[in-house]
C-alpha cells in the first residue's frame, strides 16, 4: 500500500490548518454520499421525501466547496507552501470541484425522482440504472476512504472500476432505447430514465477524478489522460523505490 501522511511542520498552527482542510473535504464528501445515498431511495422506492431533501438541500455542499476554496487561498498565500505540501492544497482544491459537480448530479437525480414518483413509469426503467448508481456510490465510499488514508493503491482500485461503469452505461441505454423503440408513449418517462443514466456516469467519473488528485499528491505524479496500464505500473515503480 502506497499512503502518504502530512508532514509534521516546526508551526503546530500550519499542521493544525492541513488537518483541518482534510478533515472538512472529508465532511463535504460525507455530505454528498448521503445525498447519493436518498437519491437512490427515492428513485428505488419512489420515495418523494427523500427525493425533495436531495433536490432541496445542494447548497449546503455548495456552501462547503466556497469553505474550503477561500481556506485554501489562505494557505496559499499565508504559507507558500512547497512540495508535498503544496500538492495537497492542490489536491484538496480539485477534489472539492469534483464533489460539488456530484452534488449537481445527485440534484438532477433528485429531481427526476420527484416526476417519478407523480408517473406511471414502469420499474423495469430503474432497476439497471439503481444498480449502477449503487456502483457508483461504492466508488465515491471508496476514493473518499483512499482520501482519509491517501492511499494511492485504494485510488488506483477505484479508477480500475471506470470502464465497468461505462460499460454498464451503454447496456442500460440500449435497453432504454429499445423500450422507446417497442412503445412510443413511453419516450418522455425514458428520457427521464436516461438522464438519471448520464448523471450516474458523470458521477462515476468524478470519483475516479478525485482517484487521480490522490495519486498526484502521493506519488508527485500527474496520471490525468494516463491509461490504467501506465498507471498501474507508476506505481508498481513507486513501491519498489
């Protein structure tokens, strides 16, 4: 396993501050999880209370992307600081980017839950796509989990799972098609189904962004545009060092 800890620095303040720039990114990533976590209630058991909260309640995920953004500022410009630490501020400052675009997607899906729940959409729309948004969940679990830890083996784990979520994606959507496709009055409860589709995709996506901000700051490697191949053997390299 491949982890990093933060530096113990001559001020007892800039460690206190680094810690506590982890510990609210982790607040926010727990906040938007448990809005994953309605938002599939609502769209599984056509819950419409929690579909109103996750539709309802994005600017409080808004207002800790804004927290955490001005606090990074300030280190940046109180500490200047250098190497690994300034990877982390770095890291810390896209990951919460990637966190606030989830929270847009859990409110789309919010939102799409509510028209179900006042529709007549058959269930057999919803079943493929709550299974890949429970994968999806389990991958935002998990790289907020290799984040607590900075463990870019746990990342990696996560980025790995990226093409299984594409590929679930595009099975989901033929099948969409093909209900279009035999029913036409179905079209306008599919669309809705599909959008759910894409905001699921995206929010796999930026679990696995958040992945590579971890392996940025842990191994001083920019993977982006990286195939998990080379990825994979990065830190292969890295842990024989």
């Amino acid at each position: 396993m491949a982890s990093r800890q933060i530096p113990v620095h001559i001020s007892q303040q800039f460690d206190n501050e680094l810690n506590d720039l982890r510990a609210k990114v982790l607040a926010m990533g727990g906040l938007v999880e448990d809005h994953l976590t309605r938002a599939l209630s609502a769209l599984g058991n056509s819950d419409s209370e929690a579909a109103e909260y996750v539709a309802t309640n994005d600017y409080k995920v808004n207002a800790l992307e804004v927290e955490i953004d001005e606090e990074c500022t300030r280190i940046l410009l109180r500490r200047q600081p250098a190497a690994g630490d300034l990877r982390l501020v770095l890291a810390v400052s896209k990951t919460i980017t990637d966190l606030e675009r989830i929270g847009d997607e859990v409110e789309k899906v919010g939102r799409m839950a509510l028209e179900l729940t006042t529709s007549e959409s058959p269930k057999s729309y919803y079943v493929g796509i709550l299974s890949m948004g429970n994968h999806v969940k389990r991958m935002l679990h998990e790289v907020l989990d290799a984040f607590a830890r900075m463990d870019s083996q746990a990342a990696f784990h996560v980025a790995k799972q990226d093409p299984e979520v594409d590929e679930e994606n595009n099975a989901i959507m033929r099948q969409l098609i093909t209900y279009m496709m035999e029913d036409p009055r179905s079209i306008s409860q599919v669309l809705n189904a599909v959008l759910a589709v894409r905001a699921f995709e995206r929010i796999g996506d930026h679990a696995n962004n958040i992945g590579e901000y971890i392996i940025y700051f842990v191994e001083g490697k920019d993977v982006r545009h990286t195939s998990l191949e080379d990825i994979e053997q990065e830190l292969k390299l890295s842990s024989k060092n």
